[in-house]
C-alpha cells in the first residue's frame, strides 16, 4: 500500500502577507506524513519590477515575461518568497528545502510558443521528476517549489504555480497517494462569490460544462479546476478547491472525474 502525501499549492496573496502566511504554514505544518508546497508570488514580483522601472505586461490575468522581467521573478519568486517559506517552516520543526524546476532536474518545460500573445519566457512543462522527488521526501525532506523551470538548455521559465502543482502531484501518484489541494482566499468554488453559503461541493465533467456555460465558472477558476482534471487523469487520487485555513480536507469543492 502506497503511502499518503498531501500536495498543497497556495496563491501569491496569502504567502505575501506575514500573518495568512503564519496561518497557512501552521496549518501545513500540523499535516500529517508527507507534504509538498507549491507557491506563487506574482503580487510581490509586480510590486518589486515596479520599484526597479520595470513594467508589469499582464494578458487575462497572466504575465509576459520578456527577459528583465524573467530575472525578477527569478530572483522574487525563487528566493524572496521561496525563502521566506523555508526559513519560517524551519521554525516550525519542518526539515524543508526550496526547489525551483532546475533544481535536481525536477521540472523540465520548453518556451511557450508564439501564437496570437508572445509570453517570452513562459514554460510549458515537458515532465516533473517523481522518482527524485520521492528520494527527498524519503529522507524527510518537504520540498516547497517555486513556479520556475527550466528548458535544459540554460534559461529558466515562468510557469503557472496551479500547472506546476499539478504535474508536481501526477508525478508523484506511482510513489504515493497524493491528494492536491488548491487554496487561495475563497472556502472553494462558489454560485455567488459575496455569499461563502453557495460553495459548491462537488465538481464533476459534466457539471463543469454547465458551471463554465452559464458562467458560473470563469476567469482564473477555469484553468485551475482544468489543472484539477488534469490531475485525476494522471492518477492523483483527490483533488479539493478550499481556503487557507481548510488545508486538513474537511471542507472545500472536491473535482471528481
């Protein structure tokens, strides 16, 4: 029998404020067995190019990373945030270590290719390494990932952190039973975003069609609950959408094949 693992991805405004931070990773830190974080930044990385003259070029909520945009989010989100996270879950008794793509090989992506937006050096991931990652966590080692790549050829790339958690987790199901977690400031998938009583408790294929036809899901949700399929097709045993503060499971929009 596999053993469990818990993967958690978190989005950039809760591990860019010190206290949902603190609240988060005391959460992380109570799991269970093992456990992975995947983190965003984006906040802090628009906040930090700003200060230095650079232009932040977002399309539909994405960033264009030409290349002096690529070496702030290199440098906010695989050291100021990744850092910051390690440092505070060392406090916490968590032996974790921070992980970009390039590290050990872990996340090989190749450049997004230009079709109707050039993204510069965005990655689409080619292939995540479950076998390296389960000899780390073997050795009692929390990985907590960045959302950079790598191409192999010497550049490192922006990757959405929802791909990367879900790669991250595929690549992890023949070592483990892994459970994603998605969690950002909503208590899950919701008919009314003002109203936290009209979450919506399950997600399956065909009420997703439906929710994304009457517009229900849109934006940002859809390419995260697209990430969730993605996921449970790759052999991730449980996919949950939640809160910060419900990372345990017990609440939250489960996505079921």
């Amino acid at each position: 029998m596999k053993e469990n693992i818990t993967v958690i991805k978190v989005g950039g405004k809760i591990v860019e404020e010190q206290e949902s931070l603190n609240n988060l990773l005391d959460r992380f830190a109570a799991i269970k067995g093992n456990k992975v974080l995947i983190h965003g930044g984006g906040r802090s990385a628009t906040r930090i190019a700003a200060q230095l003259g650079i232009e932040s070029q977002m399309v539909d909520g994405r960033r264009i990373t030409d290349a002096e945009t690529l070496k702030v989010v290199t440098m906010v989100y695989g050291g100021l945030v990744n850092k910051n996270i390690v440092a505070c879950l060392q406090a916490r008794g968590i032996n974790a270590l921070g992980l970009t793509g390039a590290d050990c090989n872990i996340i090989k992506a190749h450049k997004r290719p230009v079709d109707k937006v050039d993204w510069g050096f965005v990655g689409d991931v080619e292939r995540a390494d479950g076998n390296m990652l389960s000899k780390l966590i073997a050795q009692g080692i929390t990985p907590i990932m960045a959302p950079l790549t790598h191409d192999g050829a010497g550049n490192m790339l922006n990757t959405n952190a929802d791909t990367i958690a879900a790669e991250t987790a595929k690549a992890l199901a023949p070592y483990f039973d892994v459970t994603l977690t998605y969690c950002f400031e909503y208590p899950g998938v919701m008919r009314n975003p003002d109203d936290e009583s009209s979450i919506i408790p399950l997600i399956d294929s065909n009420s997703y069609k439906q929710l994304i036809a009457d517009g229900t899901v849109s934006g940002g949700m859809i390419p995260k609950i697209d990430n969730a399929f993605n996921a449970l097709q790759g052999g991730v045993s449980k996919v949950i959408i939640t809160r910060a503060d419900a990372i345990d499971g017990t609440s939250g929009t489960h996505i079921v094949v």
